[in-house]
C-alpha cells in the first residue's frame, strides 16, 4: 500500500457527510464527498486551526482582565483511564539516571513514558486520526481521511507521512464555556444523555450570549459534568454526546475545534467523523471544567498547543483558560 490512489480511481458507496447522506459515484482522489475542503483546498492538513490568525489571536488576548490562569486539563498518570487497550506507563530508569559528573558530582534524571501518547488522558484528536473504509470501483478498499488523503498517501510504521499532528497550528482564541449541566441544574447530566441544539441555545442564554456571538475560529467546551467522574472508569463510556443537528450548527459556526469532559461522541461516532473527519474541526477529549465552573466565567483567552510529533495521530497538551 505504497503506491498512491490513482487518480482514476472512483467510488460507489452510500455515506454520511455532514448531516446529510449522500449516494456516491464516480468520486476520485480530487473530488470526494467531505473533500476538498471547500475553504482550504485540497492540500489542506490544518484543518480549524487555520482560522487561528494574529488578529483572532489579538482578540482572544483582549478577554484577559485579571490574568488567572485556570487548568482545563487532567494529570497524565498511572491508573488514569484509558480506552481500550491503550496504555500509559512512566518509568524512571534508576535514580539518579545518571551518574555525577563534573567537578560539582552533577547528577541527573530522565523518565521513559511508553504509551499511545496522543490518544491517552487529556487528548487532542489530530486530522489523521479518523478515516472511514471506503469500497473502490475495482472492489477494493482504502481508508481515507480529512481531506481525501488515503492510506497509501499516510501509512508509514513511522508515523504518517500526512496529516500528522505537527500539521496543526498553535491553537491561541476565544474560548466559550458552555455550561449545559450547570444550565440544568445538575452537577452531571445522565449516562446516554442526547446533547440537542435547543440545550446548547438555551445554555448560551442563560449565559449571556446568543448564537450569533459565536464566530469563525472559537473553541467551542461543552461541560457535561463527567469531569466528576474522573478517574474513575465510567467517565469513558456511556457519557452525553452530541446531536447530529447540534454537529451541524458547531460546522455553520466555524468553530476551530471543540472541547468537552467526555468524548462527546454517541452512537454511530458522528462527532469525529463530521467534525473531524468532514470538516477539520477538532476535538480535545476528557478535559476538566472544575475550576473554570466555579468561576462562572464563560469567555476567556483559550491556549492549546498540540506537540509536534511528526507523524502523530493526536497530542496530549494542557490546556488552559486565562481571564
């Protein structure tokens, strides 16, 4: 699978693109059903980070009056959960690592993490993460990804060879807390709970903004309480997720990405594929809004900034909201 698709390759399938399904013909590497992306182009591999531009980046500073920085990110630590069989593991190799040296008896120590490092605690899912199985006309199949990359462009035992996350910008914006389980009252919405576009408005209204506050290149956090559940197991599975009418209305927004306590993903995965895999619109899994809820503060300076490990799926970070 080394070769690249030929360009006169086509594809017969039925698939979900956005909100809308779509029968499929005679789509090649250049014309897809979720690519080229229609504001980027097909060579894109920024996806929403490319809306990050000096001036969003000068706006999101001018939200910043006190300067307290709050953590919206868990601990990466041994027994944190993980999905799957993902693993996560910290060694240091002996204490000190290193021998003294030096006149001074300089001693050092190093750490050794083995682990799916992009995809563990805190994570930020990058646009070579999620593809789908696509049938070609000769009857074999690919996968493909954001904008039509496949994986004979990608696959490399290496780390891709596109679409990897050191692809993705700096994410420095306005960040906007939605506050759906304080909106209801409720320090955790229910397991399996269907996160609907009337909650999302009516959250915003009861914060103070409306829909149309919302512009291109926001970082969009939904807090569904499951932070509470944090470390514990059940913060993986059965959590709220995310409407397909809600899905759409984040794509018309413009969002940069998204951000929740959870994966935000229900039945059928259509966060990551009509977000991510669409559109570029990323999304920061399992973070914490403890603080930032106390605080009530709803729009903030938001930072972001994916590692940049070539050829990543995804990246853990720490991200953080300054007021």
């Amino acid at each position: 699978m080394n070769s690249p698709l030929k360009p006169a390759a086509v594809l017969s399938i039925v698939l979900m693109v956005s909100t809308t399904t779509f029968s499929l013909e005679a789509q090649d590497r250049g014309q897809g059903p979720w690519w080229p992306n229609k504001i980027w182009g097909g060579a894109d591999q920024a996806g929403g980070s490319n809306w990050i531009t000096p001036e969003k980046s000068m706006e999101a500073v001018s939200l910043v009056r006190s300067g307290k920085v709050i953590e919206l990110g868990h601990l990466y630590e041994r027994g944190m959960p993980l999905v799957g069989n993902r693993t996560y593991s910290i060694f240091i190799p002996a204490f000190p690592t290193h021998a003294p040296s030096g006149e001074d008896s300089v001693v050092y120590n190093d750490e050794f993490v083995a682990s799916e490092i992009g995809q563990v605690g805190t994570q930020f899912d990058g646009p070579g993460h999620v593809g789908r199985v696509m049938t070609m006309a000769d009857g074999s199949t690919t996968e493909v990804f954001y904008n039509g990359f496949t994986a004979e462009e990608m696959e490399s035992p290496y780390g891709l060879r596109a679409l990897g996350i050191e692809n993705v910008n700096a994410i420095i914006t306005r960040g906007i807390l939605i506050d759906i389980a304080g909106y209801k009252g409720v320090e955790t919405l229910p397991g399996g709970y269907r996160v609907t576009l009337d909650d999302v408005l009516k959250t915003l209204s009861h914060q103070g903004l409306s829909e149309s506050d919302i512009e291109p290149g926001d970082a969009l956090l939904f807090n569904l309480g499951w932070w509470h559940h944090w470390p514990g197991q059940k913060s993986l599975s059965s959590a709220p997720y995310a409407s397909r009418e809600l899905l759409q209305w984040i794509i018309d927004r413009k969002a940069c990405m998204i951000g929740s306590d959870a994966s935000f993903d229900g039945p059928g995965s259509y966060t990551h594929t009509d977000l991510v895999l669409s559109n570029g619109i990323f999304n920061l899994e399992f973070m914490t809004f403890e603080h930032l809820e106390k605080e009530k503060v709803y729009t903030f300076l938001f930072i972001f900034t994916p590692l940049r490990l070539k050829g990543a799926t995804g990246s853990p970070g720490r991200p953080v909201a300054v007021y």
